[in-house]
C-alpha cells in the first residue's frame, strides 16, 4: 500500500522528499567511488556513510553537501555503533536534528528512510511487531498473508535500518517488545508458531528526548542495548543566534507577521539568556549561575522570539523590545514555580542588573517577577 | 674513536618510547647510558634504583640563594629517560645526565614571556611545567630541560625551534594527519617492537633530519647539544664501547653529527656565569604531570599512558574493566555486557577513523556511548581517575634536603623560632611586624599540613584581634610532610599557595571553601586567594541551601574582619560576601516556607547570623555621614526614574533603587541593607493562610519584625500592630507563641533597657479581653520562663510599677537628680574608650559620631 502510493506520486509533486530521493545523486556518487569493504547490504561503507553526513568532495570532484554540521566524533560513533549490530539511541534536546540524522543515517545504509515508527503516547505494540489483516485472518485463518508486518519487521527481513522516533513516549510495555529483536534478533510469531529472523544489515536507530524525563524511562535492559550518542546544541553563541533568526524569519513570513526593527538585539539578548541559563555559566565564562529545570532549547528560543514579534507587531509600537519577549522567557524559564522562581531572580539580580545595556531588560523582566 | 655510539631519539613521556628504549637497551647492552637531564643529579643518579623510590617523581634543581628559582624535571615510570636509567642501574653500567646544567639555566632572571611556539625537544609531550600560581617560579620542565624561552640560558636568544614550532605537527601534516599527538602515537607509541629493536629510531631519526634540514634549530638548542656532543666526547675518551644515548628525538641529528671539537668549546664559551644550584628528587603526581601552563606540553594523559605502559597482553580490555569497576563503585550501572561492547566499539571506532589501536578517543568516545548512555558527567569522572589519575610517587629518605625545608629553616632562623620537639606557648602580638610574619609562617604550614604550631586560647587575653596565641611543638615526622609538600612548591610561600588553590578546587563543600579563605587570608596568601574566591563564587552560585549560604557569609565576614586587621587587600572578598548576601536575600522566604517547629528554630538562627552579618558588611564599607540606621536610605535612589522615595520596606521599591544609575558604579551598602530589610519584610508578611505549610513559620515572623524594629525600618506602632494581629485568637496558638518568641528571643533584657517594647507587649496583654486571655496565657507562660530569672523579675517589677505605654514612661529614678558634674567627669574616659579624639565636647553630632561606632547590642544575649 506504502509502497503503491509513493511510486503512483511524481517526486516533483510531494511537499518534501525522503533523504534517500532529495540526495541521490550524491549517494550515487559515493557509491560509485566507494572501495572500502561494506558490511553487508550495506550500500555504503561506514566511511563513506560519515562522509555523506558530514560533507566532503570526493576525488571525481562530487561535492557531497553536509547534512549534519557538528562534531564529526559524533558521526563516527553513530555509524560504527551501527556497525557493530548494536542499535543507536540518539539523545538530545528539541531541535538538534535527531531525526535528520537518524533518517540520512538510514537512507546512506540502506537506501531506504521510510521504515519509521512515530512513539506516541498511543504507540501499539503492532506497530513495533506485527499486526493481522482481519479480513484475510477471518476468512482463511491465521497465515503469513494474514499478518501485516511492522516496519521493524520489514526491516529485519530485508536487512535494513529500521527508525523509531520519540522512543521514550511509547509506553513501557511496547518499548520492551525492542528486547528481544535487539538482543536474538528475531521476532518469534506464535500464532503461526514460527519467527522472522533477521538478516545481516538489518539494525535499528532510535531517538528520545533527553530533558523531557518522565515519559517513559527506559528499562535497563532496553537501555543496555542500545549505544547512545547525545547530539549537542549549537556550540556558540552565534551559530544559535544564526540559527533562531533564520527559523524565526521562516516561521514570520508563514505567519505574515511585518518584518520588525530591533529584531537582531533581542534574538541575541534572547539566545544569551537561553544559553546562559542553560550552561549555568555567563557567556563571559566568569560567573556560574544557577540551572532552571526547564529545556531552554533552542526551538523554545525561536517560539519566544516569534511570539514577541507578534505581540510587538499587533499590540505593541511595532519595535521588538525587551518587554515582548521577557514574558515569553519567564514562561519558557519558569517550569518549577518555586525553585525556578528563585533561578530567575537571582539571575536577574546577580547577572542581568549588572550587565552594560541591558536596563530596559531587566526593567521589564523585573515587571514580571512577583 | 673506535666507540659505537647509538642515539636513541624519544618522545619524553611516550610509553611506545620507553618500551622501544627498553628493548633496545637489552639488544645494544651499552657500557655506559647517557640520558638527557641536568648533570648536577648524577651523584643522586643511585637513588632512581631505590626500592623506595617510586615515580611519578621529579628531579628539582634550585639556585641556592633563591630556592624560589627552580627547575623541575619530573619522571613518570613509562617515561623513557627513567626506563633507561632503571636499566643502567641493575644493569650495574655508568649512567650520566648530559644536558647543559640546570645551573646555567637558572643563571638568568625568568623572564615573563615564555614563547607557546618553541617545544625545543620536539616532541609533543615533552615539556612538563608545573602549573603553580605565580610569576616567581620559572616553569619546570621536561626530562629534556625544555625551557620555556624566558628560561634559556641566554634570554636575548631568539627562540628555537622549527618553522611552525611543531616538528612532529610537521610530520603529521606531511603525512595526511591534522592531529600530530594521535599521528605520533599511530606511528611510535602504539606500535609494538618489532624484530630489530632499533629500527624505529632509525626511522625517527631519518624523519627528524630531514625537518632539521631547513634548519629551525634555536641557539638554545645549539648550546644544549654542543654540551651533549661533549659529553658523548667525555665517554669515548673515558674508554667506553657502546655508548647508548637516550634524548629527545628533536636532538638526534645534532648528536649524529659531530662538529670539530673546538667549534662546541667555542659555542659553549658564551654561556653566562653558573649560579650555586642544588638538586634533589621530590615526590610527583600524575595530576602535576598533566597540568598545562600556557604552551599545552604537559601529558593529558599520564594514567592512561602508565596503563599502556605497565600492561602486557590487551590493554584495551583491562582498562575498560577498570573503567567499568569505576563507574560501579559511582552507582552507574555497567555489566561485563557493557564492557565487551565497548571494547568492540572502540576497536571498530579505530578501523574506521584508520588507526592501527583504539587509542584514548576511541577508548572515550565507546566508554561515554556505550557505559556513561552518552553523558559526558560519568565521563569526567573516567577521565580523572583514570586518565590523569591519582598515582603519588615516593622519595627514599636519602635523597637531599628539599629546598622547601632549606627555606623553611631560613625562616625559622630570621624569625627566631626554633622547632624543638617540646611544647611551648607562643603570644604574638599582630601589631609587631615580626609576629605577624611568624603568624603567617605558622599558618601557612598548617596549610600544608605541617600541624607545628596549633591555635591554642590565651592566658592573657583571649578577645582582642590582634593577639594570638600558638602551642608550638616540632614532631619529627613533620621533615616527611616537608618533603611531601616540595610538590607544591619551594619556598613556603610558594607551596601553601599552590596546595590551597589546588584544595579549593577540589573542596567540596561551602563551608569547607570559607574556612579555606579564612585560612589564607590568616596566611598572607594573596596570590591564592582570586582562585580561591572564584572556586567559592562559583561554588555559592549553585548551592541551594540558604543555611549553608548563611554560614558561608558569615565566615567570609568574619574573615573580612580579619582582613582588616592584617592589611590584606580583601575586595575580592567583599564581592564575594555581597553576591551571596544577595543570594540569600532571592533565596530566603521560599526556603521559609513551611517549616517545622525544628526547621525554623535552626533557620533563626540563620537569619540572625545573616542580619549581623550583613550590618558587619555594611560597617566594613565605611561609615558615610548619612549611615544612621534610623534614617530612610533613600539617598542611594539618584535620579533614577524608580527613585521615588519609600519609606515602606518595599522588596520592588528597594531593589528598583539598587538599579538606579549610580547603583551601578558601587553597589552602596545601603542598597543591600535595604534588600536584607526587604527580605525580611515579605518573610513577615508571609503568614500561613491555609495550614502551616503554606507561610513562613511564627517564630520567623517575628524574628524579621523584632530585626526590622530593632533597626528602625518599623516604628514601634506598626511593631504593635503586628504583634496584636498575631496574638489573635484567629491564628493558631502554636504559631502566635512561635512569634512571640521569635520577637523575644535573645533579648529579653531588651525589655528592661527598651521600655517601648515591653509596653507594647503590656498595653496589648491588658487590652486583651477576659476569656482570651486564659487561652494565651500559656504561650505567654512559656516564652517568659525561657527568659533569665533576673529579667523576669525586673520586668514584674516595672509592670507593677505602673503605666509603660510609651518611651517616655521610662522609670526615670535615677535620672531625676542627676549630678551633672559628675557625670561630666566620666566623659573623658568615655571618650577615650569610644576612641574618639580626645574628651569631645557634647556638642550636637560629637557624641553622635562616637555613639555610631559601638556595635549595637540587640542580638547579645544577656545569659
């Protein structure tokens, strides 16, 4: 059926293309010119899979475009962990590309993106096993032709890279079904008394939210199956200032909110506050300071900004100033009423006050503490 | 000259190198071994083969008359110069140190600027200095004596080295590899000795010939192998056959090399005039071994290196067992599942990043993935304990002096006072130059853990800050502790300072990192103190606990105090003192909030300090002439725009004013008097609406009132008022007496010398109607049997006096014939004891000024 719709859908037409269309060319290329032994159904070599995340050109003058711009330590461990038949848990904060690089991870390996279990809250446990065509099952009884196959089941019997995103929300039970596909690498069905096996090639990569605790933990046996590799938040202060506008002018004119004057200061206060509540430590490095127990991520960053343009453009003197966004931050701050309470002022009073330029600030964030 | 000589060109501190040096020594069996290191050690050579003598260890060479100048050439037991030296010595050949003398070296003045470019033994790793604070002491340094520039034997020399400071970079880079230190360790360190143990410095040599082709060589590096190049010459002469020499590979082409004879005579005849030196071995760590000062040459990883170097068979494997057994004994849960897979990842990690071994970033980067579940937190750990490590060598007790005693033993002779295994008592007087330097002495070498002298109470007066009384008694295991503390440096100055800076950063609690200040402002140890005080700043900012905030202040206020009196420059402190002040004012209401009974007791006492503490803070900053308490500080407000005055202790009012713009230039005392009062002031309104874990407990409450009262932020009206709503019959019992006490406690005398007071709690109790009373009588009962006996009394007996509702009423019997010329005769006296400049009129503002400076008394507690 999946596959019915996408080879009936002209690849022009789709609103985004998977990894393994968009980048086939650069695929092809790496294949091609790629001499160093592959694990098995392995379309690439783990080096030239690392150099497709992390970009490079190759000696035919093929430039592969980087899709992952961070430290280059993190990819390689990714994709030996992957082959090494241990599976990858990619862990981090909202909005540091844990999804994208688990999907060209998937698309460099196998060719193939689109094995993918979205973990909701909801998540049954046929969508990490199998599930039964009720009709088939009804009027020819239990049979291979009756079962619907997970996409992890897919993955296995073809030998590839299955993907599970938001791990942790799917329920405890359902996450545990992973065990034994991960630990004897098969999946037994009892109702037909037999089993898919994995083949060689076939692994898995998840991903979870490493701030956002109290989903739904992993086990331990779970955990201790899978290496895990936390992907980082932008490492300065400016690649995130980068970062924000850009996803802030997206989101703006999506929202046709007016472009604003003052709208780089602000962002830039805005990052600071976020990075340095964050790291606990000034952007000068001379102060420590306390860590609220919210996220802070960047994406949270971004809704504070578009938020305080929209509040400027619709209600305000149509000037992002310091008072648009001071309310979203002490929402994006304040998780713990009480002991984030205390983080905030105390980073108000000990940091903020203190700090050149920043009068109208903490002025309108003071307006907001009680 | 029919002599084999063999140069066996290393990296200083590189395992492969001292395993390929080991087993080229055992192919050659040279007759005499000649190792890179200052030729002043080779009397004390004999001691390297010592059953004590354990590494990490390190030859410390100082210049007699200045123990402050020193060198440090530090030997860990996978270094090869100590590989070769162990085998010379049970091998029973000659073994010699050929480096130009650290005497030469310690000629010249250190100079401030010391070149990062100039690794002059050419090797990564090669230089070691010692990261101890301070611009006195030259930086140590490698086996090879690789100086810093400043520390050449003539500083007007340009600097060494290569084109682009970095002779193994060079190579890498000419290999493909943009990391020298991993591609050297690819190259030499990882790679186990093959058939012909010579081959691979044949190998090194060749490469290092061809980058000293384009010159590069310093004139420093010059002098030290025309010295060398002597020094093999002496060997021959001396009728030896297999002359093996162990330097840095940087220096093998020079030595392959001989010049004439006289060209190095020539050469060597420019040196400077020797100094005296003296040279001893001293106790190392692998944490000194990994320090970085400035140019990064230290060893980042002496552990990990002891490891390779010590472990046979697969080293990958055991250290991931110790890795594992480490994170265990830390509660993270790591089976021997664990421990393969990180094995198999590290070694896969290696394959594809193209190495020959799964070196430490591999290592890393599996034990973080697959044990630490991708936390770099767990991963510190790993990487202290094991990748640094804690490894202390040990000196046998025949090695010379320290210069650490020599100095300390100058000490005792120009501050007479001799160590002598008998106590005795000692009173210095801190007025008088010579105690205070003793005073510091003996602090200092409590800080070093050499306990000679402990504080003891003295027989004449006990209370004064500028007396001090010691119990000196010398034990003889103390010549042990010195040896110990030669690490930290060599003179006593110089050690105390490096041991509390490297205390403070591994102290682990506040209080701990308080008392260390107190410590070092008693000391004199200026130069400890900015690390020190950041480490607790830094510290303070993530602590949570607001007791622990408060003892911390007080702590740094008392040593503001002693600051004072001992001349220190104590602003760093005072900053300190006011950031956590300011975090107890954030902090204080919600760590209030819901108390139990013993909570809050322990919590008042808390705010007590605090409120001390801070008016100590404020009295430190200098008395201006508007400073009296009774006023309304409103003249820190400026002309800022919040500046409106507010009599009412407003938290908003008082911290808008702190911002104004002339709040920025100082932070005023007064802005954070007024912080404090405003704290305290929400802490009083806090009451329990709804049970008592929604309010800050009674006896808070009224502490914060009395305190503001006592102050003057409240008049006493309000002070009624408040105290007639809490002795309500709507609030609960237990909290009413709570507050009460906490109004009364610790001054109940006050009641006798502030009639205010107890008319209030008079004219309240009176106004209280019949059948309520029996209900408060109780509480009543209870807080007024908790005053002293003497208090009570006097009380009854005022209230039966009669009337005290106001001030005024104040039993005026003595006062009603007062002989004022008596009373005037007191004055002078008086005046003296206020230390005011002589018998001061009493003219308006005079007694005023004088009557500023006595401590209030409304916290000592009349027992």
């Amino acid at each position: 059926m999946t596959t019915a719709t996408t080879a009936g859908t002209a690849t022009a037409e789709v609103l985004r293309e998977h990894a393994e269309d968009a980048f086939a060319a650069e695929l092809a290329a790496l294949a091609a010119q790629d001499d160093r032994p592959r694990p098995e159904r392995w379309r690439l070599s783990p080096w030239a899979v690392a150099t497709y995340l992390l970009g490079g050109a190759l000696p035919d003058g093929t430039v592969i475009t980087p899709k992952y711009i961070g430290p280059r330590r993190i990819v390689e461990v990714a994709v030996t962990t992957l082959a090494t038949d241990r599976a990858l848990l990619l862990l981090g904060v909202p909005g540091t590309a844990k999804t994208w690089v688990s999907e060209h991870l998937a698309a460099a390996i196998s060719g193939d993106s689109t094995l993918l279990v979205q973990g909701t809250a909801g998540t049954p446990e046929e969508a990490v096993r199998y599930g039964w065509n009720y009709a088939q099952l009804l009027a020819h009884g239990p049979s291979r032709d009756a079962l619907v196959p997970s996409p992890v089941m897919r993955a296995m019997a073809d030998g590839k890279i299955a993907r599970v995103e938001e791990l942790t929300r799917i329920p405890a039970d359902v996450q545990d079904s992973l065990i034994t596909i991960l630990s004897e690498k098969t999946l037994p069905v009892p109702e037909l008394g037999g089993e898919t096996q994995a083949v060689r090639g076939f692994n898995l990569i998840a991903t979870a939210n490493d701030r956002d605790r109290g989903v739904n933990e992993l086990s331990s046996a779970l955990r201790r199956r899978f290496n895990t590799v936390v992907l980082p938040l932008p490492a300065t202060l400016d690649e995130e200032v980068d970062i924000v506008t850009r996803r802030v002018g997206q989101l703006g004119r999506s929202l046709d909110l007016p472009e604003l004057p003052g709208g780089a200061e602000e962002i830039r206060r805005v990052v600071t506050v976020f990075r340095e509540l964050r790291d606990g430590v000034t952007a000068d490095g001379r102060t420590k300071v306390k860590t609220p127990s919210s996220t802070l991520s960047t994406a949270e960053a971004i809704s504070v900004v578009t938020n305080g343009l929209a509040l400027a453009a619709h209600f305000g003197d149509g000037v992002l100033r310091a008072g648009d966004v001071t309310t979203g931050i002490l929402g994006a701050v304040l998780r713990d009423p009480v002991a984030d309470q205390v983080v905030w002022r105390e980073y108000l009073e000990g940091v903020v006050r203190e700090r050149e330029g920043w009068k109208d600030f903490y002025r309108a964030a003071r307006e907001n503490v009680r | 000259m029919s002599a084999e000589v063999t140069l066996l060109g290393v990296r200083h501190h590189g395992p492969g190198s001292a395993r390929a040096v080991a087993a080229a020594l055992e192919q050659l069996r040279p007759d005499v071994v000649l190792v890179e290191g200052p030729p002043e050690a080779d009397p004390i050579i004999g001691l390297a083969g010592d059953k004590e003598m354990v590494p990490p260890v390190a030859l410390l060479a100082h210049a007699v008359d200045d123990p402050a100048r020193a060198a440090f050439w530090p030997f860990a037991v996978f270094s090869p110069e100590w590989v070769a030296v162990r085998y010379a010595l049970e091998a029973e050949v000659p073994v010699r140190f050929i480096d130009l003398p650290a005497a030469y070296g310690l000629a010249t003045e250190p100079a401030g600027g010391q070149d990062p470019s100039e690794p002059s033994g050419g090797v990564p790793g090669g230089t070691s200095p010692d990261g101890r604070p301070g611009p006195a002491l030259p930086a140590g340094e490698g086996p090879a004596g690789d100086r810093p520039a400043g520390d050449a034997p003539d500083g007007v020399l340009p600097a060494g080295g290569p084109a682009g400071g970095d002779p193994i970079g060079a190579l890498a880079a000419a290999a493909g590899h943009d990391d020298a230190e991993r591609w050297w360790e690819d190259v030499v360190e990882h790679r186990a000795p093959g058939a012909d143990a010579l081959a691979p410095f044949t190998a090194v040599a060749e490469a290092m010939t061809a980058l000293r082709e384009d010159g590069g060589a310093g004139r420093r590096d010059e002098l030290r192998e025309a010295y060398m190049r002597q020094q093999v010459r002496a060997a021959r002469r001396a009728g030896h056959r297999r002359i093996a020499v162990v330097c840095g590979a940087w220096h093998v082409p020079a030595l392959a090399t001989m010049p004439t004879v006289a060209h190095d005579r020539a050469l060597l005849a420019t040196l400077p005039k020797k100094v005296r030196t003296e040279i001893t071995w001293v106790p190392w760590t692998h944490r000194r071994l990994s320090q970085h000062t400035g140019y990064g040459a230290g060893i980042a990883s002496p552990g990990w290196y002891h490891h390779l170097f010590s472990t046979d068979g697969d080293p990958l494997a055991r250290w991931m067992t110790m890795a594992a057994d480490l994170l265990r004994q830390e509660d993270h849960p790591v089976s021997s599942a664990h421990v393969i897979e990180a094995v198999r990842l590290a070694g896969t990690l290696a394959v594809m990043r193209g190495r020959p071994l799964a070196g430490l970033t591999e290592t890393l980067d599996a034990v973080r993935s697959v044990m630490c579940d991708g936390s770099d937190v767990a991963l510190a750990l790993v990487h202290d304990r094991l990748v640094i490590g804690d490894a202390l060598g040990e000196v046998p007790d025949a090695a010379p002096a320290v210069p650490l005693q020599r100095d300390l033993t100058r000490l005792q002779r120009t501050l007479r006072l001799k160590p002598e295994p008998e106590a005795r008592e000692l009173d210095l007087d801190l007025r008088k130059e010579n105690d205070v330097a003793r005073s510091r002495l003996l602090h200092r070498l409590r800080l070093l853990g050499v306990d000679w002298g402990t504080p003891s109470r003295s027989a004449v007066n006990s209370t004064g800050t500028f007396r001090e009384s010691w119990r000196l008694r010398w034990e003889p295991e103390f010549a042990v502790r010195i040896v110990e503390a030669a690490q930290w440096g060599t003179t006593v100055e110089d050690a105390a300072t490096g041991k509390a800076v490297e205390t403070a950063a591994r102290a682990g609690e506040l209080g701990a990192l308080t008392g260390l200040v107190e410590r070092c402002l008693l000391a004199g140890l200026s130069r400890a103190l900015p690390a020190v005080m950041q480490v607790l700043a830094d510290r303070a900012a993530l602590d949570t606990d607001v007791a622990q905030l408060a003892g911390a202040l007080t702590a740094l206020v008392r040593a503001l105090r002693y600051g004072d009196v001992r001349g220190t420059d104590s602003g760093a402190l005072d900053a300190v003192a006011r950031g956590l002040a300011e975090r107890i004012c954030v902090g204080l209401p919600p760590a209030c909030t819901g108390l139990d009974a013993e909570g809050a007791a322990a919590m008042r006492r808390s705010v007590d300090e605090v409120h001390t503490a801070i008016s100590l803070l404020e009295n430190a900053a200098g008395p201006g002439p508007d400073r009296t308490p009774d006023t309304a500080p409103d003249h820190t407000s400026g002309t800022g725009p919040d500046a409106a005055p507010d009599p009412a202790p407003d938290n908003d009012a008082a911290i808008s004013r702190a911002g104004g713009p002339d709040g920025a230039a100082r932070p005023a005392a007064d802005a954070l008097a007024d912080r404090w009062a405003a704290t305290l002031g929400s802490l009083a309104r806090r009451e329990p609406a709804g049970g008592a874990a929604t309010g800050v407990p009674g006896l808070l409450r009224g502490r914060a009132v009395r305190l503001l009262l006592d102050d003057g932020r409240l008049d006493s009206a309000e002070a009624g008022r408040r105290m007639g709503l809490v002795l309500s019959t709507a609030s609960a019992p237990a909290d009413a007496a709570g507050w009460v006490e906490g109004f009364l406690s610790g001054g109940g005398a006050l009641l006798l010398h502030d009639a205010r007071l107890l008319g209030l709690l008079d004219a309240w109790l009176a106004g209280v109607p019949g059948e309520v009373f029996t209900d408060v009588l109780p509480l009543l009962r209870r807080t007024f049997s908790a005053l002293e006996a003497g208090v009570r009394r006097t009380v009854g007996a005022q209230v039966a006096a009669g009337p005290l509702g106001a001030p005024s009423a104040r039993p005026a019997g003595p006062a009603a014939d007062l002989d004022e010329e008596r009373a005037d005769a007191a004055l002078p006296t008086v005046a003296l004891l206020l230390g005011l400049a002589g018998p001061s009129p009493a003219g308006p503002g005079g007694p005023g000024d004088g009557l500023r400076l006595i401590p209030r008394q409304a916290d000592r507690r009349s027992a």
